[in-house]
C-alpha cells in the first residue's frame, strides 16, 4: 500500500500547522483541543520548517519548567523532519517511523506538504491489509 491510498482513507487531508513563533502554550491548547499528537511547523503553510510533538513539550516541561510554555514554537520543534511522499510503501514508512522513533511523518510533493501520516495511520493500513489477506487465503482454502 502506498502513501497516497493511507491519506485518501483518512478522508480530511487538512493538515494542523502552526508557525515558529506560536507559543507552546497556543501549541498544548490546540493539542489538546484537536485530539492529535503533533503539529507541523510552516511559516506560509505550504512548507515544513519542523514540527513538534506531545512529547517534545512534556520533555521541556520536565526539563524546564512552566516558563517552556511561554516559549516559540521554534525553540523546541525538531527542525528538518523526516518526510515521506505520496507514492512512499507504506512499509518503508513504517520502518522509518520505527527507526527513528517518532509517530508523524509530513507528506510532502515537490517540496509542498500534502498530508501527515501518523504511527496509528500506518498500522491501521497494515492491519486492514493482513485482514483482507487472510480472508483471501481463508476463501481459497475453502474453494470460494
């Protein structure tokens, strides 16, 4: 399975940016308010100077205090994030994903951010794909 097909089953292609100067704070509140884990970061919306994490913010709240809330978005984000395209496998992705230890990978086309593409995406795919060949073999088997 491909890249493209994972974002044309999640429906809403509409990615949550937010530019390098929101505040952390902004960040845990629309968090929060949209139920994902990550945002990416673009200064105009339609490129990716980074992106930042539950995670990034719950390590600065450990490590520093509230006072990260009043921070930009920019002291913190991961800066050059790995990014996959349209027509990446989907194993390659999840690989890469597992690798490198993060849950959200932008989509990108010719250097523009089309999508993102989470952990929970991903596997949902490969679990739907191991669904649909089990029930193949099953039928095989059975002579259907």
């Amino acid at each position: 399975m491909l890249v493209h097909q994972i974002l044309k089953a999640k429906g809403n292609h509409a990615v949550i940016t937010v530019t390098p100067e929101t505040k952390i704070e902004e960040v845990a509140d629309l968090l929060a308010q949209r139920r994902i884990g990550g945002v990416v970061v673009s200064s105009d919306g339609k490129h990716v100077d980074g992106i930042l994490s539950e995670r990034d913010i719950v390590r600065a709240l450990a490590l520093r205090g509230g006072n990260c809330l009043g921070m930009k978005t920019e002291d913190l984000m991961t800066r050059n994030p790995s990014c996959c395209s349209p027509s990446d496998e989907m194993d390659t992705v999840l690989q890469r994903m597992t690798d490198g230890r993060f849950r959200h990978m932008p989509v990108t086309q010719s250097g523009e951010l089309v999508g993102i593409v989470t952990i929970g995406d991903v596997v949902k795919a490969r679990l739907d794909e191991l669904s649909m060949e089990k029930t193949a073999l099953e039928e095989m088997i059975m002579g259907r």
